[in-house]
C-alpha cells in the first residue's frame, strides 16, 4: 500500500453486494422516466461493479483512510486504482437526460436501491 503514498485520490472499484437483480430498463432515483441501464449509474445491472473516485487521507500498514466515499459500509472491494487527472479526466460537451437533473444532487438522497432497501 506504500506505493500509494503521495497520491491525493484513488479509484475503488467494487461489488453492489445490495443490489437487486438487475433490469436492462431502470428508473433512475433523479428522474421519473424509464432508461436503458447503461444509461444510468443504477447499482441493479447485469454485472452490478461500481466506481468511486475518493480521496486519500493516509495509510496506516494496509488500512487506507479515506473521504468522500458514496460506498455502503462492508461493500466488498474488487480493486484500486490510482487517480491520476491526466488519464481519467476528460472534458465532456453532452450528459444525456442527466442534463436536466444534475441540478438536484446536492439536494437528493438514495431511495434505497443503493444499501438495498
């Protein structure tokens, strides 16, 4: 885990343990019209992996400490990665219907699908 010194963020990947099976149609907990899942961000989908970009506060041996997590506690993790801006940052001009809901984040919670409630 040393390797990971000096890096301000990193990536995780992991398991939506919770999730329900999934549905190639969702209804996205932003938006009250039906999308195709890889349209979406749903925790319920053929192969439920998620992604979190986090920051790294330290490491004490091979604990990583860690902020802004949107994971639920005791979520299996599958790997990580390190983030590094020149690779995983892209300027993007288009973000489908989200376009019209992206607003409402700092307002709306999870309706549950994400801790499997």
């Amino acid at each position: 885990m040393k390797d990971l010194d000096g890096f301000s963020h990193i990536i995780l990947i992991y398991h939506f343990h919770l999730a329900k099976p999934g549905s190639l149609l969702v209804k996205p907990y932003m938006h009250d019209e039906y999308h195709g899942v890889f349209a979406t961000r749903a925790p319920s989908r053929p192969n439920p992996i998620g992604i979190s970009v986090v920051r790294l506060l330290r490491i004490e041996g091979n604990v990583l400490h860690v902020e802004d997590v949107d994971i639920v506690d005791g979520t299996p993790l599958l790997d990580i990665k390190p983030y590094v801006p020149e690779f995983d940052v892209r300027k993007v001009e288009r973000i489908g219907w989200l376009e019209k809901n992206v607003h409402k984040l700092p307002y709306i919670r999870d309706d549950g699908r994400f801790s499997g409630g």
